[in-house]
C-alpha cells in the first residue's frame, strides 16, 4: 500500500481498514476504501453495500 497522509494515520492507530464516504446535501458525492477488512487473509476493504445514516 503507497504511504500516504491517510495510510500513516491509520498506522499510528492501528487502524486495519477504513471505508470513507461524502455527502452533500443528502446525496454521496464521493466514496472510498483504505487498507484492509481481514490482515490475516490479505483481504482488502471493499464498498459492499450502502448502510446508511440517521440524523
């Protein structure tokens, strides 16, 4: 995985994988995967499905 800002954080605090998403004004703008939802079987994280939020 190439060092970045996002990659050196999540060493910092051992964070495995993150997944990140946008919204404006009610709507997904942008979404994104980093790093990884199983170490021990090199699985990286994906965006399988949208789960939604509340208010």
């Amino acid at each position: 995985m190439k060092q970045t800002r996002k990659t050196k954080v999540m060493k910092n605090y051992d964070i495995p994988g993150v997944s990140i998403a946008l919204i404006h004004e009610g709507k997904m703008v942008w979404s994104n995967t980093y790093g990884y939802a199983d170490i021990q079987n090199d699985r990286e994280m994906t965006v399988m499905q949208w789960s939604g939020w509340t208010d």
